[in-house]
C-alpha cells in the first residue's frame, strides 16, 4: 500500500472502524460489504516504499542503534522465565517495552494456569461468531493478565486433509466460515489490548513433508497451489484479518511453489502486503527461517538470531541486504507497539488476576454450542427410564477430554470435571449410573515376572541399586529433582500387542526398548510442564507417555526408563514419580468384554470414544488412517452387538471412518470439550441443552473418498518426487465430494437437533451490487434451539471457468422458542458472486443466472431459488 502523505488527516484504521461497526456483530456485514481489494503485482508492491509509520515510530528509528534494531527483528531468552513462545527484549533506553509470545490457538499457554478451552474445531461448529469473539476476548483479556503482548492464534489454515493433525485448532474446509470465526477471535482478542497473530501463512495443510530435516530443510516437499485456488479457497480468511487489522501473520514452514513461505517475497510482499493491504509484522513459525530474507518480506526470526542476528547484521554492512529492510522491519513491528498503545501508555488496562468464572462461562457455551448431534433415534436427551438403570463406558465419561497435544491453555484442574460425575450430580436422585472402562488408558505396573533378572537403577550420584519394578508413585516418590535410571531384561509373556506407558510427574521421563526410544512424557517446556502425553491423565493424575507395540512372548528386550527431575524454577516442581505399566493383550479383551457385559445389563449404554491420543497428535504426526485408536471400533461393535440402545459420544478433532455405523443409531459428536466439557456433555446428554452444533468438515465413508486422498491422485497427499500438488484445485472439502457425487457419511453443516425446524418464503433480490437472500425459519417441535440455516451459490450457467456445484455464501445461528417464526436475510457480496481471473489478476463477477439454495447443511437444502428470482420448496 502505498505511504501516505506526512501531512495527511490521520485515517480511521481497520481495528477502528472495526470496533465502531460493534464488533463482531459486524462481522457479517463488513465482509460482505468489502468489495474486492485493489490488487497489486508483486513488483509493484516491492516498489511501494516503506511502510506507514507515525510520527512516534519515525523518531525512534532515527535514534535506535543498528544492534538495537536487529534485537527487536530475533527472538531472545526471557529472563523471567515466564513459559511463552517467544520473547523480544525491547529498548529500554528509548521506552520500547519487551515483547512476549504465547502460543494459542486454544488459551494462553504459559507456565501460569488459563481458561482450557474447547479447541478452534469445536468453537467453529458452533457457528457463531458472536461466540468466537468472546473466545478470542477470554484469550486476549487472560493473556494480558499473564504477561503477554502476542497472542499466536487464530489458526486459519483450511482443513484440506482429514489426516491433518492440526485439524482440531481450524474452523474446518469451508473459507467463508473460516473468515468470520477468525475475524471474530482477533476482533476479540485484540479489543483487549492484545496483540492477534493469524497463522500459518500460506497453503500450511499437513504436516506429512512441511519440514523434511527440521534444521537443513533438506527433504521438504515442495507444496504447489494455482492462482486461482490461493485466491479463492487459502486467501479469503486472510484478506478477512487483514480488514480486521490482525497485528501480526506467522509465515508457516511449508514451501510454496518453489519458495520456503518464510522467505517467499511474491507471497509476503506481493499478496499479503500488496493485494491485501497488510501492515502489521510478519514473524516467523518457530524454526521455519532458513535464510536472511528479511528483504523478501518477513519482519522477524523465532524464536533465536540464527539468521536475524549476527548474519543479518554482516549482510547489511556488505550490503548484499539493504539498510531500508531492517528499518521497514522495526517500523513495522513498532507501528503495531503504537497503534496499541504500547509506546504511550495508552494500552488498555491488564487486569490483576485472571476471571476464572468468565472463562469458564465461555468455555462452557462453546462445548455447548459445538456439539454436533451426527445421528438421533430417539437415544437422546436421556430418558428417565434409561437415567434409572444407565452405563457410562469409554476413558472420556470418566475424565474430560480437553483437547489433544499441545499449543493451547491447560486449564484449572480443580475445575475438570468428567461427565461421568456430572451426571451423577445433576441427573437426580432416581438415576444409577454405572460405569466401565473398556478401554484402560493406565493400565497396571508392569509386574517383577516381567523382568526376570530384576532391574538395575542408577541414580544421579552414580548409586546402583536392584529394583523389581519400576513403580515409585505417591508416597514412594523420590525426592525433589532426583535423577534415576532403570535398565534390564523386559519379557512380556505372551505374543501380542501391548500398550506400554512411562507414568509419572516431576521429571522428565523416557522409555527405550533395544536402543530406541519409543516414548517420553512430563517433558518440561521453558520452566513449566502439562500432563498432555495422552488424550487424558492416569486415574490418579500423572502424565502418561503411552504408546502401542506388538510384542513377542517370550522374547526379551532390552529395556531403559529414564528420570530426569525438573530443574529448579520449574512450575509444580516436586517428588519425582515415576511408573512403568502396561495392558496387556488378555487385559484389553477382558475390558472390552467387561464393558458389552455390563452393557447387556443396563437399559442404555453410552460409549464414549476419542481419537489423538496426546503427544504428537496435534504437533508433527499423522496416522494415515480415520479408524478410532486403541481398538475402539472393536469396544463399540462389542458394546452395541450387546445391547442396540447404545449411544456414542464421540470426542474428536477430525474426521473417524465408522463402521460400526448401522449398529449405534444415535451419535453426539461432542468434540474436544475443554475443562467444563463435563458439564456441558451432560447438559446435552439429559435435555438442558440443546444440540445445534454443525460440522465444518465432510465426514467421508472411507478415507478414498475425499479429493485430498482420491485414488489416482497421489500427488494431492503424499506428493510425488517430494512435490505435493493441489489438482483439486477449488474442489476441497464438500465443493469435491458434490463435483465427484460422493455420497458423504455426513456433510458439511450436518446437525440434528432435540427439536424440528421447518423453511418457507425464499425471497432473493438485488441488493446494491450483491444479492439479499430472505426466507423463514420456524421452530416446529416443542423444545426451544437453535438452527443454523445455510445460504449456498451454485455455479453460474455459461461461466468460463469451472465453478463449484455449492459454495456456503451465509449462515445465521437463530435461536427459536417452540412455535416462534423468524426472518433472515443473508447478504451476499459481490465478491461472493466472483471469480480470480488469473489472466487479468483480478476478481471478475460471474454473469449468468445462478441458483440460490437456503438448507440444513450442503446435502440437506429445504428452499431453491436464482439469482433472478426465487422458487421454495
């Protein structure tokens, strides 16, 4: 964008027109108001100039030194220790504050305790972006509270795979619905003087190739997109944030057509800062820098100086990097310090202590409003007869599944109460629940027969000592800091496979079978630990490192469990407890006959299944399978074969193969719950709540079935000779599975409800340069809810190009007494009814009769009209 004028009036900024429209109630409006953006060639946007600074901004650039601007382009250490991602030291001299980071994209993720929230997955089924900016309000207002200035969320990438791990922090496939979720969270966030940084900045869509070595780069695949498809599928939730002046992009690890993102200068500078107008700074994901490309567009390194420091420093004076890049850099990074307040002491206030109450409100309502009720006959709300003879199976009834892995608040643990125990709390004096495990997540210490020749334990002072197990919990604890290590002959006694588990807290812990290390747990991070090795603790509140192996009977395997105590300074340092367990083959078929055993007894049985089992899921792994982990098809096929009222709860972040489908015939998608999901679950489960929840991804039959994964197209995934190319191209997610005719297992905006609501009265006219969709709903049941009515364009006749057969131009979440009639209007933009030409570079608009389709979800459409008129039905 070109620079305005010394001189010139002080224009009225994005984030202020933003609030002055009043938030996110806005939200809708204001994006389909916005005509297409003027667009720029990356040479021209390269020649711009030097971005927009005040007058504040220009004078320290004059005064700072070069080592003072290069100390605020590379993330430091933080002498406080606080827990954050990242840290800049600031210029104390000049006034210029530190700077930290703190991982989102579910809470402030630092050493102190915040809010656990649901994940961005289970907020987008919500629909709701009123709700979405009071989520990003709990993060921005908890972040400040705790020290931080840079909130690294919202997550707005597409889920384009259902293999994606990082699935459960993103709004799901569609790019409408991803613009208003994450435009509502840092309209949320940043209102509370915090800064919001969208990533990952761009096409970053699997995990499977991003990185290839983590520290050469070497073995990268090299993820290619055509124009059109960034414009029109990767883009839209981007251009969404930069109208609402998000403060900060993180440019993701991947390649991009030939170019790490990190130093891609035809993305950074041309579109983001060129098309899209983005004047914020760019940063970085943590370790994804590869070059001194400060040049190309990216303002700062993190989370270290490897290329921002020394080596940028040598490139200036030999002039290989221009002055101007770094100085276009800091005045881009000390614009956003100014424009919220935080070089004048006009920030808004940081409260003292954290809200624990209103973040627990929050988190409720979005574990409430993100159930999706997948299928219903008649097994929920809960009856008072199943109520008086009930069974809860599954390790997620009894302890509450927050969320998978990593990057997201832990939440107060006093606070995480299972549904199991808030059933029994608030179903009534008449009801008896029982519960079953089925599926045994800490299984037992593994006995002294297994180790035949006993264990040898080392200590840290080099004392040797023989043990028959290793189960030192409790009040067997070692002492604070204690370092110890186990070694000996493990033999498991019959052929198998066996989930093994190093158990414990207050040390880091490793499990090692014939020299590799097959798993770790209680990891410390900076100075502070999260027990989210698994989907949830142990029974009795240790992290727990687990993983699965088919083992020999028999056999023996060299085995070695190390414990490494926390280092002074860590939160919740203490005892050194440390556990090795199993469950063994005969173990888990006896829980699972345990569970169809009591589930034959009870009139209904509900089974609670899960899928990431912690760890890496979430970060860096991907299964290449839909299939529920730890033999939970063979738990519910088992549970359901014993008794046909079983209900499933389903705590997922993506997408599960189901084939036990024609046996369960009422299925609660509850997602990733947060630390009140046990209230929440059990609010839905009774009737207090009702289900409105709908899915933002396609739920395919088998994996095969999306375009991500079509046979015939390995390119697409896996890639080939180490390039991934996207040859869907605009046909992700539902706008495939309607191209190809693919009957989904559910489609996309799928939600059942406690109630029923009917349609009528389409209505479709001109509206300036776009179009005013009205129709009515009606709730016709007898329960109050809530429906989320879909507004779908289909493909112009006689268009030049291909255009998807449906595309989500509008939603409205209405909430509706029993009886109650509403009116609503989708306005849809002239940008909606376009198309990116990518001969001229520019959105072109459509002409041609379109039809209006008003439904349910993508499959389920009650109304049809055009753009010339309307016909419902």
């Amino acid at each position: 964008m070109p620079a305005a004028p010394n001189d010139a009036t002080p224009r009225t900024s994005r984030r202020d027109l933003f609030k002055q429209l009043g938030g996110t109630a806005a939200a809708f409006a204001f994006l389909a108001a916005a005509g297409p953006l003027a667009t720029a060639s990356p040479a021209v946007a390269a020649a711009a100039g030097p971005v927009r600074t005040s007058n504040r901004v220009r004078k320290l650039l004059t005064r700072l030194t070069i080592d003072e601007k290069i100390s605020l382009v590379h993330g430091a250490t933080d002498p406080q220790r606080l827990g954050q991602a990242g840290y800049l030291p600031g210029v104390e001299r000049l006034g210029i504050p530190e700077l930290r980071l703190t991982d989102g994209p579910a809470g402030v993720n630092v050493a102190r305790s915040a809010t656990g929230l649901p994940p961005v997955s289970t907020l987008g089924a919500t629909f709701n972006p009123h709700l979405a900016r009071d989520y990003g309000a709990v993060m921005g207002r908890e972040g400040r509270t705790l020290g931080m200035d840079v909130l690294l969320a919202p997550q707005i990438e597409l889920s384009r795979t259902p293999l994606f791990s990082r699935n459960k922090d993103q709004a799901g496939e569609d790019p409408y619905l991803n613009a208003l979720i994450g435009v509502a969270q840092v309209e949320g966030v940043q209102a509370q003087g915090m800064l919001a940084q969208a990533k990952h900045f761009l096409a970053n869509n699997q995990s499977v190739g991003q990185n290839g070595d983590f520290t050469t780069g070497k073995g990268a695949y090299d993820f290619r997109v055509d124009d059109r498809t960034l414009h029109e599928i990767y883009l839209p939730a981007w251009e969404a944030v930069v109208r609402a002046g998000v403060a900060s992009v993180m440019a993701a690890y991947n390649h991009l057509n030939g170019q790490w993102n990190s130093e891609n200068k035809t993305t950074l500078t041309g579109i983001l800062r060129g098309e899209l107008g983005f004047d914020g700074f760019v940063t970085s994901d943590w370790g994804a820098t590869h070059s001194v490309s400060i040049d190309a567009g990216l303002d700062m390194q993190m989370p270290d100086a490897g290329y921002f420091g020394t080596a940028l420093k040598a490139a200036i004076a030999a002039g290989t990097v221009p002055q101007a890049a770094l100085d276009t850099a800091v005045g881009r990074i000390l614009g956003q310090y100014d424009a919220f307040g935080m070089l004048d002491s006009t920030r808004v206030h940081a409260r003292g202590n954290v809200d624990v109450e209103a973040g627990a409100r929050v988190a409720r309502a979005v574990a409430t409003q993100g159930a999706v009720l997948l299928a219903n006959d008649g097994g929920l709300p809960l009856s008072r007869t199943a109520l008086r003879d009930l069974a809860l199976i599954g390790p997620t009834a009894a302890q509450v599944a927050i969320s998978a892995s990593g990057e997201r608040a832990y939440g107060f643990e006093e606070r995480m109460v299972g549904p199991l125990d808030a059933l029994r709390r608030t179903a009534g004096h008449d009801a008896h629940i029982r519960y079953a495990a089925g599926l045994d997540l800490t299984g037992t210490a593994v006995p002294a027969s297994a180790f035949p020749s006993g264990l040898t334990r080392t200590s840290g002072t080099g004392a040797q000592v023989p043990d028959r197990a290793v189960d030192f919990t409790g009040g067997r604890a070692f002492a604070t800091g204690s370092t110890e290590t186990w070694t000996g002959d493990f033999t498991p006694p019959t052929t198998g496979e066996y989930a093994l588990s190093v158990q414990g807290w207050g040390a880091a812990l490793g499990l090692s079978l014939d020299g590799t290390q097959i798993v770790t747990a209680a990891t410390s991070r900076d100075s502070f630990v999260r027990k989210w090795s698994s989907i949830v603790p142990t029974t009795d509140g240790l992290d727990n490192g687990r993983t699965s192996l088919q083992l020999t009977g028999g056999r023996t395997y060299a085995l070695k469990i190390t414990a490494t105590g926390w280092a002074a300074g860590t939160a919740d340092r203490g005892p050194v407890q440390v556990r090795f367990a199993w469950v063994t083959p005969e173990e888990r078929a006896a829980n699972i006959r345990e569970a169809a055993a009591l589930a034959r007894t009870v009139h209904t049985p509900v089974v609670f299944a899960y899928n990431g089992a912690g760890g890496s899921f979430g970060g860096a792994s991907e299964t290449g399978s839909l299939a529920l982990p730890d033999h939970q098809d063979e738990l519910i096929a088992a549970v359901a074969a014993a008794n046909p009222r079983t209900v499933l709860v389903l705590n997922t972040g993506t997408p599960n193969t189901m084939p036990w489908r024609r046996q369960i015939g009422t299925i609660l998608r509850a997602g990733y719950v947060g630390q009140e999901g046990g209230w929440a679950t059990a609010d839905l489960l009774l009737g207090r709540a009702n289900p409105s929840g709908r899915l933002t991804v396609t739920y395919p039959k088998q994996l095969t079935d999306h375009p991500a994964h079509a046979p015939g197209h390995p390119e697409r995934y896996l890639g080939v000779n180490e390039v991934v190319t996207y040859s869907e191209g605009i046909f992700t997610g539902y706008r495939g599975f309607d191209k190809a005719g693919t009957e989904p297992l559910f489609p996309f905006g799928h939600g059942l409800s406690y109630t029923e609501f009917g349609y009528g009265r389409l209505s479709v006219r001109r509206d300036g340069d776009g179009l005013a969709v009205s129709f009515t709903v009606t709730n016709r049941g007898r329960r109050s809810g809530a429906e989320v009515p879909q507004v779908y364009l289909g493909a112009a006749h006689g268009a030049p190009v291909e255009m998807a057969v449906k595309s989500l131009a509008g939603f409205e979440r209405v909430e509706l007494d029993p009886g109650e009639s509403r009116r609503v209007t989708a306005r849809i933009s002239e940008r909606q009814l376009s198309y990116w030409d990518t001969v001229r570079g520019r959105w072109v608009r459509a002409r041609g009769e379109r039809p209006v389709y008003v439904g349910a979800s993508s499959r389920d459409i009650r109304l049809t009209g055009t753009t010339g008129g309307s016909h419902g039905h």
